[in-house]
C-alpha cells in the first residue's frame, strides 16, 4: 500500500490545529469532518442550516480538489447533527443543499443528531471517505 498523504488547504483557521484535512491512502481518500467555516475561520450561517450545510460541501469540495477530484468521488458520508430532525424542516434544508452538490450521485450515508460539536453554534460536521479511481472516469 502507498504510504499516506496527509493533505491540508491553506485555511487560515486550520494552521493551528494538529490534523489533516484529509488523508490519501492507496486509492482511498479519508476527510476530517467539515464544518461550516469559512477558510478566515468565520462561522457561515449561524442559525441556519441551509447555510451551514451549503459552507460544509464547500468545504469539502475544495479539500477533494487537493487530490484532483470532485464529490463524485466520495462513496461514504457520515452526517453529525446538533438539532432535532424530527419536525422535517431541517432534514428537508440538509437534503436540498445536499442535492444542489451532489446531484444524482448518492454515497452511502448515516445521519445520527449528537449533543454538540466542537462549537456551540455549528449545526452539523460531515465527514468522508472517497475512491480516487472513481473520480478518474
């Protein structure tokens, strides 16, 4: 197996912190949860979902780019969220922002609702596992 890259953009909230943004390992591509900050380390969208999941994608998106690839290429998605999904509202914001990323591409996914993340005010973090052979074709 290759030996492992660990990948970082120049985000100037990342500096400081002791780990990757994402690791590539052979064909796989694993990425620390994303959160919705912006590269200056700005919470995006307090209080809105919406606005919190687009920031995430984003996030990931351009941490995918490192390795030459797009969403396409992520198969596992792991969705942590701090606020109740259970009215509908918020599950339907998380979807249609998912879908305006995605497309009709669609990881396996797990959603689960956490007590909190590493900041009060984050709604959700999601992490990945991507194959970069399937970002090849």
């Amino acid at each position: 197996m290759n030996n492992p890259r660990f990948l970082r953009p120049d985000w100037q909230w990342d500096r400081d912190y002791p780990l990757s943004q994402m690791v590539a390992c052979g064909d796989f591509l694993y990425l620390s949860g994303q959160v919705p900050l912006d590269a200056a380390g700005n919470l995006v969208g307090p209080g809105d979902l919406r606005a919190q999941s687009a920031q995430v994608f984003r996030n990931m998106r351009e941490v995918l780019q490192l390795a030459g690839c797009d969403l396409r290429a992520v198969i596992r998605l792991t969705t942590y969220f701090t606020v109740s999904l259970s009215d509908g509202a918020a599950t339907k914001a998380y979807w249609e922002v998912r879908r305006e990323y995605f497309g009709d591409h669609k990881p396996a996914s797990t959603g689960m609702r956490v007590s909190e993340l590493i900041s009060p005010e984050m709604m959700l973090e999601v992490d990945a596992v991507a194959y970069l052979p399937a970002a090849r074709k």
